[in-house]
C-alpha cells in the first residue's frame, strides 16, 4: 500500500482541520494512506487519540525490570 508520511508545522494544517489546543503551533506527523472507496464516511473529528500494542501477548512484569549490569555495560549504559 502506498503512503505519505510527513512532519510540517501544524499551521499549515489549521485551515483544513480543526486542531486540538494541544496540537497547536507545534510541529506534526501527517499520514495519508488510501481508504476503500466503499468505506468513505462523514465523521467528526475524534480528538482521542490512543497508542497500544496490536495484536501482542500482554507484556511480563518482569518486563519493566531493570536490566542486568553486564546487559547495561554492554550497551555502554
């Protein structure tokens, strides 16, 4: 599937969205992909926004563990 990523100031996008105050004069990330021409809908604008893990197992505890010193010191940390 062909894309466009892109990062630009806001301002440019304040004439064809409605931003949130936080999004404001800051610099954004702008992905366009296609949508299936049967899918097309009128919506308005959703200010949620979520990030998340698709489709994995849920993560350990131990997973937010510190790593060990010598796994530290080989990455020079």
């Amino acid at each position: 599937m062909e894309c466009l990523r892109q990062t630009i100031s806001s301002t440019r996008l304040s004439n064809i969205f409605n931003l949130p105050p936080a999004l404001r004069g800051r610099r954004v990330e702008v992905i366009i992909i296609p949508v299936d021409s049967n899918d097309i809908e009128e919506e308005q604008p959703n200010y949620e926004c979520k990030l998340d893990f698709v489709g994995g197992a849920e993560l350990p505890d131990s997973f937010f563990d510190p790593l060990p010193e010598e796994e530290l010191q080989a990455w020079g940390l």
